[in-house]
C-alpha cells in the first residue's frame, strides 16, 4: 500500500484547490450525467466530443501518472481528492458528506441519479454496497480519530432502492480491543420508508495503526 | 421498480447507437480521470471548464429527464446503457466485459485506475464490493437465462487491492429451487496474486420473473 504523504500547504491553500478543483469536477458530474441521457444526435455528438478532447488536452498537459493519494498537513488536515465516494475531485462520487451525531451516529443525504442505476429506475445494489462501506468505515474510525480497515462487510438486500433522494446512517454497535462492529441501513429520503439495505461490517484497527508515528486525521483506509 | 421497455429497434440500430454514444463515454471517461489527476493552473481549469459547458448544453438540448433503464428488441437483445458496472454510457464504469467459461465460472479483468481509489494507491473496498455484486448477479442469472435479485452479500477483505489490472471471477457453488449461491473472488492480474477480496451471496429468483410474459435477456437485478 503507498503511504500518506505529507503537503506543506496552509488550510487557506488547500481550500482554494479544493474551489478550483471542485468546480471543475462538477462540471464534469454534468457532463457524465448528460451522456447517459443525452438524445443528442451524430453531429451533436461530434462537437460535443472536440470540446471534451480540447478540455483533457489542457488538463492532460501537466497530469502526473497514479492515483491522487491521501494527504495530510501540518494544521490536522487530510483529505483524498480521489476517493470513488467522498472524493472531491471523483465527478463519480456524489459526493458522499458526513453529519456526526453526538451519539456517534454518522449520517448522509444524497441523491443518486441515471450513473447510479442497476435495476431499471433503481439504485445498483453494489453502489448500496460502496456508500455503506465508506460510511460504516468512517464510523468505525470514529469521525477519523483512529485508523481502521474492513475485515468483513454483510449487506441484506430487504427491497428496491428508487433513484433519486436517499439517506443512510450507521453507527457503532460493538467494539473490543481492535475489533469493531458497525451497523447500516440505506432507504429512500421520505417518512416512514424502510431500509432497502441492511449492513453489518466487522472493522479493524491496524496494529500499525497503533503507532505513534502514524500521521493524524487519516480515519478509515476504506 | 420501473419496468423493462421494448425497443422497436434492429440489432444495426442498437450497435450504431452504441458506437456512437460509446465513443462520446470514452472521451468523458478520460476526462474524469483527468480531473482527479491535473495539475492545471486557474487559467486552464477555467477555459476546460468552458469547453465542458459547451459540451453539456449540446447534450442538454434534447436529454430527458430519468435514468436510461433497460431495454429489449424483438431480436433477443438487451441493454442496460446507464449501469454502473457495465453501462456502455456511463464513464464511471470501467465497463466490465465478462467472459463465461463452458463450466459456469464468469471471468472479467479489467484496468482501475485513480477514480477507484479509496486507501492511497488500492481499490476503494467498496469498489470491490460493487463489482463483485455485479459480477455474482450476472453468475446467478446463469448468462442472462434467468432473472435474479440480490438477497444477501457477504465480503471478506484479506488484503489490500492495489490500483491497476485486477480480475475476477466467480460461480454458482449451490442452487435449489429458486435460491443460488455464488462464490466470487478479485485479485491483482498477475500470476500467482492471492485473492483481495472473497465474497459469496444468495440470489433469488423473483416469483414474478417465472411467468411466461417476463422478457427475454434481463438477466440479473443487480
């Protein structure tokens, strides 16, 4: 596994790549939504295609090879551009924002739209599967005060999940020692829906983890 | 759960569409990545940012709302262009192609790069969650001559999967009445690389799905 990797940037300097980047990849969110939907026809679809490659020719000019990496700075900061669910620079993840209840609860509300579908009209039961994984492993690492890796992950599939408005939550149901036991559900965002998906997952803090070199804010290596 | 919907469309028609619409995924797939990866300045972020809303207003003039859905024509052909795993349309998908053994074993390998990234440098395991569910869903339906839905998935992470070419396979290990089970594993795609992650999981075949009306070639619910 690469190593975090350790930016001398101020928070202000990573807030304003995380401005100018973020803007970027929800352009690109819209774009990718788009060519699921578009109707658009030969031509259309030509010129669309000259702009796409005029665009990633310039950002392609100075794009280093390899994956973006978790990163961290001198001021408590991580993040991970890249991650598939979170990521701010994935046009892929919705993205994924956590709310911490006092309780330790984690929750998040998202809408999933046409890049997300399985089932005609329903969420992929896999990306039910992706989003509670990530957030059963941020609640295991307890809002990114410990780092923790899956060992097991089980989902319940109970009924259809819609496209559109979702919500999931999770929360800590057992721990001992290094071993900690997560429980999820993912439903519809309305009153009185119930869970489409049912998870538990067994999480697991690294001994490495436990050392006192490791470098602060990583959370869940999911 | 929306229905399925019949196509008036010959098997021509549905390749062109998908040459044409491919192409255009191609090229959005390259910028999603592009967008993980670039080290652009705000001169150049903000003029590929103007070429891709050029684009997406040439795709948004004739794009209805909702996801694609999936569709059949009357010469036995199906297709599921908005999937996450497999959509031909949609750029997140890496697409998966499986390919079937004369024993039942699904086997698909496939490159992943910066969008799947959870751990820096490894697969997000919920990456591996997902195509595994997709990949176990399309064993179950036997090759698209049954329909199937997800009960229950359970995975076990062993290792870390490294960005870069992974594979998979997996097959059914028991099957009565209408429960199957699958057994399923990825790897790194290199010789001797033990299994990231293995998962097993039963899949049901719906009541519905044993009347006669039920189309042909829908496959796995996944």
């Amino acid at each position: 596994m690469s190593s975090f990797s350790f930016e001398d940037l101020t928070n202000d300097e990573v807030e304003a790549a995380e401005a100018l980047y973020g803007g970027l990849t929800d352009d690109v969110r819209r774009v990718l939504d788009l060519t699921i939907r578009t109707r658009a026809d030969a031509e259309q679809v030509g010129r669309a295609r000259a702009l796409l490659r005029e665009a990633a020719d310039l950002l392609a000019a100075d794009a280093p090879e390899g994956p973006a990496g978790i990163h961290y700075n001198a001021h408590g900061r991580s993040w991970n551009w890249g991650n598939t669910v979170v990521g701010l620079r994935n046009a892929f993840a919705p993205p994924v924002r956590l709310e911490w209840s006092d309780d330790g609860t984690a929750r998040s509300a998202v809408h999933l739209g046409a890049a997300y579908e399985g089932p005609p009209g329903s969420v992929h039961g896999g990306v039910s599967a992706l989003l509670l994984d990530h957030l059963m492993g941020e609640t295991a690492s307890a809002a990114h005060t410990r780092v923790t890796v899956t060992g097991t992950l089980t989902l319940r599939y109970a009924r259809p999940l819609p496209l559109g408005a979702v919500r999931m939550e999770a929360a800590v149901a057992d721990e001992s020692d290094r071993k900690i036991t997560v429980r999820a559900t993912i439903r519809e965002d309305r009153p009185g829906a119930e869970p489409a998906v049912e998870a538990h997952g067994l999480f697991i803090i690294p001994r490495w983890a436990q050392q006192p070199e490791t470098p602060p804010g990583i959370g869940s290596l999911d």
